[in-house]
C-alpha cells in the first residue's frame, strides 16, 4: 500500500497492523491481482508503505520487490515480514524494468502518464472509486474517474478494468481510531452508533458498494 515519506507514524503504523490482523483484506486484495500477473514475471509494488501485499505475493512464489521513498518504512517492512525484498528506491531512478508495476490507492497526476510509459509489460493500479467522496467538494470528479481519463489520453496502451469486491473492517474504537482511518470528527459522531452495533469496527471498504476499481493497463504491441 502506498505512503509518502513521514506518512506512516508509530500511532498509524499501530491502528494499520492492528486492522490487518483482524481482516482478510489483503489476503483477498492479492488475490483479486493475481490474474494480473505472471509468477515467472519480475514485478515492484510503487510505494509499498507497510509492504503486506508485497510479502502475500512473495511467500506464494512470485517475483516482487516493495520500493519505497523512505528508508525507515523498507528497514521496518523487512523486519516484520522477515523478508529481504523491500528497498528505498525511487521508481524512476531503477535501472530494471519490472515486467509489472503495482500501483495502489495514490497516484499523483503529475507523474501518471510517466509512469504508465515506462517500459515494461503492464501497470497494475488499484484505486479507490468513491472512498472520501464526502470530503471533495462540489463537482469534484471521483478519484478513478479522473485517473481513467488520464489513461485513455495515453494512446499506446490498451486498458481493462475489474471491480473486486472487498471489506476492510477498521478497529475503531475512539475519535483518536477515527483519525487515524481518516475519517473526519463530524462523520465519527453520526457514526457513533453504528460502531457500537458492530464492535466497534467499520467497514471502510464495503462488499456491497464495490469500492475498489482494479486497472490494468498494457503497452500495446
């Protein structure tokens, strides 16, 4: 999953491996990427912040590396997972060419188009369709919608997308829990009771609603 440096603090590293071990998310995550890639193939996850799917994907055989701008999060990432496959790195500084290149959650605008025609086979990008929908203001396009139509102005790929349906229940507990999920302090209070029905916990990504948007984009040959 994506961070920028300084992002993940001790109190957000604690809430996110706290949620990650009460839910399947990531477990269902990789697995809705899998048709994606090729095992045999050498992929990088962009980014890859607390480095969960990074290590899912490797312990069943596939060839990846967590690159991340900052060091504390890679050195941090390798003791956790115990794996020796997370590196600070700047995707544009790589001399490889990954075959696949994972995007997830944040993309900047700015660097979309460079990195979809960086050479290699595909680029994977996994984005949040309505996630945050109540924060953006008057006709603010969703995220995914403006990132799909920066892709199709890209005209030497070919692209398909895919809705995977996954939940992501986060452990809240407090306002503090709810802060670290940014959720703002006026929707924690409407939310209030619902948290108590359901243990407090919220789904953040729900099945139903069908968050996620799965972009795979190829150069084409």
């Amino acid at each position: 999953m994506h961070s920028a440096i300084d992002y993940w603090n001790g109190e957000k590293i604690e809430f996110y491996e706290r949620a990650s071990k009460e839910s399947d998310f990531h477990i269902r995550l990789t697995s809705a990427i899998k048709e994606s890639i090729e095992r045999s193939k050498n992929a990088i996850e962009k980014e890859s912040g607390t480095g969960h799917t990074s290590e899912l994907l490797c312990r069943e055989g596939y060839k990846i590396r967590g690159v991340d701008l900052n060091d504390k999060e890679a050195e941090r990432d390798k003791r956790r997972s115990g794996l020796d496959i997370f590196k600070e790195e700047n995707i544009f500084d790589l001399k490889e060419r990954p075959d696949t290149l994972l995007i997830f959650f944040e993309l900047e605008d700015e660097c979309l188009e460079r990195l979809v025609k960086i050479p290699r086979r595909n680029t994977l990008l996994i984005v949040n369709r309505n996630k945050s929908q109540r924060e953006l203001e008057g006709g603010a396009k969703k995220p995914s919608k403006r990132i799909l139509e920066s892709l199709y102005s890209i005209e030497d790929i070919n692209i398909t997308t895919r809705e995977p349906s996954l939940s992501f229940d986060q452990p809240l507990k407090d306002e503090r829990d709810a802060k670290r999920a940014h959720i703002k302090k006026e929707l924690f209070e409407k939310m209030k009771s619902r948290i108590e029905k359901r243990g407090e916990r919220y789904p953040l990504l729900s099945r139903d609603e069908k968050d996620l948007l799965l972009i795979d984009t190829r150069r084409k040959t």
